[in-house]
C-alpha cells in the first residue's frame, strides 16, 4: 500500500525533486538463466533457490520509482525475512521484467525511512518551464530544505537544462521565500512579544 502511494504521488507531481531522485540501498541476487527456461507460472511467484543465486548478493541501490514499480508489478509475491524473534526485517521482490535478471531485497529501515522522508516532504515552490529548444517542459519542484543551501540547489537544478536567465528567477524566489521563512516568529510566545506595529509590517 504504501508503494501505491508513494508511486502515485510520484505520478502526480506531489513530491518534491529532492524526494523524487532518491537511491535506496538494495541487495541484488543473480538469476539463474538456465534453471529459469523450465520455471512454472505458479513456481515463478515464489522465491526459489533454484531460480536465484541467494547465496550471492551484490549491495547495490535502486531508485525510489524503480522500486515502487517493482513492488507494484512483481512477479514474485512480495516476501519477507524475519529475525529468531520472528520480527520483519526487509522483503523481496523483483517485477515480471526483472525476473531473468536479478532478484531485490531491501530492508523494512530502509524502506521506512523513505516513506518518513515521502511523509515530511512539502513542496513549497513549483516551476514548469518550456525549453523553446527542444519544446520539451520542465518541471522543478522543491521543498522547505532546499531553502538551507540555495546555491547548492541552483547547482543541482543547472542539470535539468534550465536557462541562466531561469535560474536567476529562481534564485530570486528562492532568496526572498528564505527571508519571508526566517522572519517567520518560531512560537506562540513569540507573536505575543510581537508590537502591533511589527505586525502590520
């Protein structure tokens, strides 16, 4: 359920750049090609060591989408390994066009943390700009954290192919929204020390 959402809101724009570029650190299992030619429609849902190396993984990452469309597409009925007090740990999966290639595993700390990080995400400033290039759009979502560095924000967004004179506007937006963030009173004691004049301002 939560790889339905978190994909959906991929899909409709709802989370930010930021959030929408995130590695999860995987394990991969190697397939066994040769074993897999004679593999049964009902033994392909199951994890089974004749299918896949279990003996040999690779610590590797996977991106946030790839993996929900792993989830959501899997071919394999998504399993779980437990520890001896029978605890979830981490699941596996691989989708019908991975099943020849590799098989992933990522642990439930992993995963959760990036549901958190999905959770806590709130986007605070959206662009949608047309490349007069290439007539392509590009969209630049960003949230509250990316107000802490702006300049290395305006570094990572240079690799989306935006204009100086784009960047240069956000870089504008981003400065004052930073101002407007600071100036903001952090308690309730603070806006009861506030003078009605500072208020109007």
């Amino acid at each position: 359920m939560s790889a339905f959402t978190v994909r959906l809101l991929l899909d409709a724009n709802k989370l930010s750049d930021r959030i929408g570029s995130l590695n999860l650190k995987v394990d991969f299992y190697p397939a066994k090609i040769e074993a897999q030619k004679n593999v049964s429609p009902l033994d392909k849902r199951f994890i089974d060591e004749r299918y896949f190396d279990l003996a040999s993984p690779t610590s590797s990452s996977i991106s946030l989408r790839r993996l929900t469309n792993q989830l959501i597409h899997s071919a394999v009925v998504v399993a779980f390994s437990y520890d001896n007090a029978n605890r979830a740990l981490g699941f596996f999966v691989v989708s019908d066009n991975d099943y020849e290639k590799r098989l992933c595993y990522c642990s439930l700390k992993e995963w959760s943390s990036v549901v958190e990080a999905v959770a806590d995400d709130d986007v605070i400033y959206a662009l949608i700009h047309k490349d007069p290039k290439t007539g392509k759009c590009i969209t630049v979502k960003l949230a509250a954290s990316d107000l802490i560095d702006i300049d290395a924000t305006l570094s990572r967004l240079k690799s989306k192919g935006l204009s100086p004179d784009i960047l240069d506007a956000i870089r504008k937006n981003l400065t004052r929204m930073a101002t407007e963030e600071s100036a903001r009173p952090d308690s309730a004691a603070d806006l009861n020390d506030m003078t009605p004049e500072s208020l109007d301002a």
